[in-house]
C-alpha cells in the first residue's frame, strides 16, 4: 500500500516532466540558497542535495533490483520522487499526530526478522549485498513508522458492520469452520483500508500545502 503513487502529485509531476522531456534548459535556472527547495510541505523543506541523497540510499538499499546502467534514470527519478513525497507525507502526519517508533519497538521487530533466518545468516546478508546495517535500520525505522501511521490513522478508524462481516462469511467455503470474528474484523479494515487509502493521502496532501518547485524539478533530470 506505501508504494502507491499518490495519484494527483503523479499528475502534476508527471506533467512537468514530460514537459522538460527528460533534458535540462539552461532557460530553467535554480540556486540551491537559503529557503530554495525541490519539495516544501508545511514547514519541511527537502533541497536537492537532500532528495539526490535518498536516491542514492534507496539504490544501495535495492540495487539488487535496480539497474545500474543509468537506462531510464529520470523514469526512475521521477517514480522515486512520487513515493518520497508519499513519505515526507506520512511523516509529517506521524509528527501532527505525535505517533512514533521507540528504539525497542524498533529492535523487536528486527528480532522477528532475525529469528526466520538461521544464525548469522541474517548478518551476513548484508555484507554479501554490501549494505550499511546502520542504513539499513535508519530505512526500516521509517518504514514502521509509516506503516503505524496508515494503521492508527486510517485502518483503526475504519468501522466494520455486523452485515459486512455476514456478506464475508457467506462468501467462504468452509461454513461449518470455526469463526475468529477479531481476525475477520482485521481482515475486513485492511482490505477498506487499502481503497481508502489514496483518498485519504489525498486528503492529507492538499492540507499540508505539497509544493513541487518545479525549476527544481528540471534540474534533478540533469
């Protein structure tokens, strides 16, 4: 669901990029200085520089499954910046709504990951892929934090009516098995929630003022 392209930022960005046709004018000037950015929502400003070091990350963190010819490179910028923006999106409701991951939440749950691999292997993975652990880990706070983001915010708030739940289990083929009506209340919210979800960033982005510079924007398809 975090991977979804938030529909109309894809609209706007995806206009001004085939707008520069992937080359840089040197009409579109842009000075990295002061209060300039590439990304403003509410008071967070992201430069260049900072969005070219998350590329940078997100490539060594997936450049198993990244080509690293430099074939289709502003394709993958723009798709790139389209889930960044999802991010800072979700962070910034994380920071409003003062949700949080703790050190130990975090540490838990790279314990459960440890614990599906044999001993050491789960270390060794990253030096095989050369990965920085600690990068790693910085990512994947992230992405737990958004994840409780989307469940504490939309997921939680989601009702599920008694019909609802009778409309699920007539649909089953097993009538005579038992029923855990909490994991089909669950169930039945996640599945909600992931129809909701683009309206509901939607939502979110037009009130926390997203602005792309779009100067900016020509300027990372350099």
């Amino acid at each position: 669901m975090l991977k979804k392209i938030i529909y109309l930022l894809y609209i706007l960005i995806f206009f001004l990029y085939f707008n520069a046709g992937c080359n840089y004018s040197e009409n579109n000037t842009y000075s990295e200085t002061g209060r300039d950015y590439l990304i403003k929502i509410n008071n967070t400003i992201v430069t260049i520089a900072d969005f070219n070091m998350a590329f940078e990350t997100n490539n060594i963190l997936n450049a198993d499954i990244i080509p690293q010819n430099g074939q289709n490179l502003c394709k993958d910028k723009i798709f790139f910046l389209n889930q960044y923006v999802e991010e800072l999106i979700l962070l910034e409701r994380a920071k409003e709504t003062g949700i949080s991951i703790s050190d130990h939440d975090m540490e838990n749950s790279i314990l459960k990951i440890r614990k599906d691999y044999p001993e050491g292997v789960f270390e060794r993975l990253f030096i095989e892929q050369a990965i920085p652990f600690n990068l790693w880990k910085k990512r994947f706070k992230i992405n737990l934090l958004m994840q409780k983001v989307v469940k504490k915010d939309l997921e939680d708030n989601i009702a599920i009516t008694p019909g609802e739940i009778s409309a699920f289990l007539a649909q089953q083929d097993d009538a005579a098995k038992p029923v855990n009506q909490q994991k089909i209340i669950k169930y039945l919210r996640k599945e909600k929630a992931q129809k909701a979800y683009g309206e509901w960033l939607n939502k979110l982005s037009s009130r926390y003022n997203v602005n792309i510079h779009e100067n900016a924007l020509h300027e990372i398809m350099r």
